[in-house]
C-alpha cells in the first residue's frame, strides 16, 4: 500500500509477552480531506485490523474530531466505528483549538488517559500523551546489586561464595 493522500510509517514493538502494531499518519493540512483519504484509510485499517496484537494509530489527521457538526469528522467517526476503534484524545491539539492529532485503538485497548500539553513548545502542534495500562508492554525492572571479585580478599570470597550457595539452597528447599 502506497497512500497518496497522507504518509504513513508503521512498526511492530515486541516484548516478550506482547507484540503492539504502532502506526503513525500525517496528513498535510494544505490539502483538502477527500474520498480518496478515507478510501486510502480504510485500506491501510483493513490491513491493521489482520494483526492478532494490540494496535496504536497515532498522528496528526487534520480532521476537525472536535466539529461534531464536520462532515469529516463525522465519516471518520463512522469509519472508527466499523472497525470497532475509538479515538482517544478530547482535548484540542493545536494553537486554532481544534483537535487534529489523534490516538486510535481497538475498542479493547484503549488509553485510560490522555494528556495534552499547551502548543507552541516545539510546534503550533501539541503533545499527547496517553497511558495504555491494558497494553502489559514493559517488562519489571530489576536493580542489582553486585561487587568485583577482583577486589575482595580471597578469604572474603570463599566466605561470599558459601553465603550464596546457603541461600540458593535455603529458597530452592
């Protein structure tokens, strides 16, 4: 697939016990939405949708979402619809206060909240952060703490190994 209407860039994030398709859209304000972006959407959906994994459309779609009144916004609703995704963000995105950037999930994975820094930091655009606590990707981080062989005495070392033997023993019994 080779959208004309928008660019696209997409991947897969893995951890070892998930897989989550990520995939990012920008559509240029300049040009007007038409039938061919929803035609080319739905196409690039129809594929997402194949993916056993969670899913994460994110991207700046230049749809008025928050102009419920909006022919746009209103098809790309019905569009989400069809495919059982909902769209995330209900805050505006960007210095016109209108919601353009969006973050799409299946119904089942959605975000259970969502921030939106002001504009005007890096871009007329802002930040969207969203928290995905159905989505188990990170795997427990583990602190440890050990010490260089090479500079404990030799005496220390029989006594350290014999300490970790005890307690290798003592929580496999």
């Amino acid at each position: 697939m080779k959208p004309s209407t928008f660019e696209v860039l997409g991947c897969t994030l893995r951890s070892a016990s998930l897989n989550v398709v990520s995939v990012v859209i920008y559509r240029p304000g300049s040009e007007a939405v038409s039938e061919r972006f929803f035609d080319e959407l739905t196409e690039l959906l129809e594929v997402v949708a194949t993916f056993r994994s969670q899913v994460i459309v994110t991207g700046d779609f230049d749809v008025h979402v928050n102009d419920r009144t909006d022919r746009h916004s209103i098809r790309l609703a019905e569009l989400l619809t069809t495919f059982d995704m909902q769209q995330a963000v209900t805050k505006p995105t960007h210095r016109s206060s209108s919601t353009l950037d969006l973050v799409i999930t299946r119904s089942d994975g959605c975000s259970s909240n969502c921030t939106v820094d002001p504009p005007d930091v890096v871009s007329d655009h802002s930040l969207v952060v969203c928290d995905f606590p159905s989505i188990p990707f990170a795997i427990r981080r583990v602190t440890q703490t050990c010490r260089p062989w090479k500079k404990m005495d030799r005496a220390g070392r029989v006594q350290h190994r014999a300490l970790i033997v005890t307690t290798v023993l003592m929580q496999r019994g």
